[in-house]
C-alpha cells in the first residue's frame, strides 16, 4: 500500500532545528554581501522583499489591516526593531560570526531585566544569578588583550541585543489588542520608511551573481520563519528555545567555511557561560509565571 512508504511526519524538534540552520545561513549570506555592499542597502532590498509579500494581505483586507488600536506604540515598536535591524546587521558584517551570534543571545538577559524594571515583572533570586553569570561571559567576549581595545561593533552587537529585547517586550503590549498582521505591516512599513533614503544615497549596483544572493537572502529569511513557526504549531517556545543556541555551532561553522575564521578561547568561554545563564533563566521560568517572559519572548512574530 502507498501509506506503507509514507514518510514519518517531522518534529518540532526538527523544523526547529531547521529554521535554527536557515537563519544562521541567512546571516552568513547577509555578511558575505555586506562586503562589498553597503548594510543600508541590504536592509532597503530585505524590506522590499517583505513588503512584497505583505501587499496581497493589505489588498485583500481592503486596508482594513492598517487600523490599529495604538498607532503610537506601533510606531515606538517599528522605530525600536529599524534601530536593532541597522545595529545588528551592521555588527554581522563587521565581526566573526560566532561573535555576534554569542552576543546576540544576551537579549534574553535584556528581556528579563526590562520586564522586571518596567513591567514590574517578578525576577526571582535565580534568574538574577543566571542574569550575573551571563553578562560575565559578555565581559569574558568584550575583554580587550593588552594590545587593543574593547571592539565597537562588539558593542554594537550588545546595543542590538538590547533593542531587541525593548522590541520584544513591546510586541507584548501590542499583543494584547493587535493583530499580528497589523503589527507585522506596520513594522515592516516603519523600517522600510527609516532605512529608504540611506539605502538610496549609498547605492551600489549589485552584478548578476549578487542580485541571485539577495533574492535567496529573502528566500531564506521567509523559510526560516516558516519552518519555526511550524515548529511552534506542535510545540511549546519553552520546550523548543534551548534549541535555538545550535545557531552558535551553524555559524562557527559558516564563519570558518567561508570567511577562514576560527573562533578565539575567550569567544567559546564567553559563550558557554552565556548559554549556560540562558537556559538557567529557561528553567527557572518553568517553574512559574514569571516563565512566561522568556516563552512570549521567542514568539515567532520576532523573528522579522
């Protein structure tokens, strides 16, 4: 019979891993473009590529999706995710892409602390602990040598991290009375809006081959959202989210097949404190409500 040779449905664990993959290779391509073009620009082509798709929803709703209940704070969210977008990438670009990634996951830290100082969220003793030993292992990455100093776009990557996070706690409120489509339009508007005149005035005709890297840099910046938002369909985000530091392994990988990078002693010492922290606050947060944080903070939607 034909359902003998059915293959066996794929797990949450496995699109997981999957979109984990897709992004990490996404950022690497976002890197070897911003090589020779400028980040502005990448950013201007990404953002054409989403609204691209999100015209067909705007059309169908007769532009119903634009009303939203709280234009304000939309367009506090939208300038908040256009300034991690500029800091973060442009921070890809410039360092190893274990680096950034390592650093990049410190926004968990930043949700956890912004929700507890401006939500009024309880912070147990253990999440401020793991809070402690993570943003030790940031310290361990920063950390000059007696020959340099701390690397700016090291701090650019910590600064989107932080933006991130703002970004994250936002999208909560919003939540609340938005649709995500109406969130997800007027984002995507805001940021086109911000990065079109840089991405103009910085122009540079991209060849034949680029112009083919760019349209599969939006290729995979939708399936790797696809793929993770399939994941979550069948899986809880605080099951899930420890999955998510496999992206650290993808672009250690990535950054030495392409860009002949190998990462330094104290980047993989930094990083194991930093993920250990991580999932030390993951675990704490089963434990209680106060876990809710960090699982609406892995919301598919925020990965944009």
């Amino acid at each position: 019979m034909a359902s003998d040779f059915r293959l066996p449905a794929a797990s949450p664990a496995a699109w997981y891993l999957l979109s984990a993959l897709l992004f990490a290779v996404m950022l690497a391509l976002f890197k070897w473009l911003g090589q020779t073009l400028p980040t502005t620009q990448l950013l201007l082509l990404r953002q054409l590529g989403v609204m691209a798709i999100l015209i067909p929803v705007i059309v169908q709703s007769g532009g119903g999706v634009l009303r939203a209940e709280r234009p304000g704070l939309n367009l506090f969210r939208g300038l908040l995710s256009a300034a991690a977008m500029l800091v973060g990438f442009t921070a890809v670009v410039h360092l190893p892409l274990s680096e950034s990634t390592t650093l990049n996951f410190t926004k968990v830290f930043f949700v956890v602390l912004l929700g507890g100082l401006l939500l009024r969220e309880q912070v147990t003793a253990a999440r401020w602990g793991a809070m402690a030993l993570g943003f030790a292992g940031v310290a361990v990455v920063l950390a000059p040598d007696a020959r340099t100093m701390v690397d700016p776009m090291s701090l650019l990557a910590v600064l989107a991290a932080f933006l991130t996070a703002a970004t994250m706690l936002v999208v909560r409120m919003l939540a609340q009375v938005e649709r995500t489509s109406t969130m997800m339009i007027w984002q995507s508007v805001i940021v086109l809006a911000v990065v079109v005149v840089p991405g103009i005035s910085g122009w540079v005709t991209p060849t034949l081959e680029q112009w083919g890297l760019i349209a599969a840099l939006c290729l995979l910046m939708g399936a790797s959202q696809w793929t993770m938002i399939r994941a979550h369909r069948a899986a809880e985000a605080s099951a899930l989210s420890p999955l998510e530091y496999t992206r650290l392994l993808y672009a250690t990988a990535l950054g030495f097949l392409l860009f002949d990078h190998v990462p330094e002693g104290e980047t993989l010492i930094g990083a194991g404190l930093i993920i250990a922290a991580a999932l030390w606050v993951r675990r704490d947060g089963r434990a209680g409500p106060a876990g809710e944080t960090e699982a609406k903070a892995t919301d598919p939607a925020e990965r944009q």
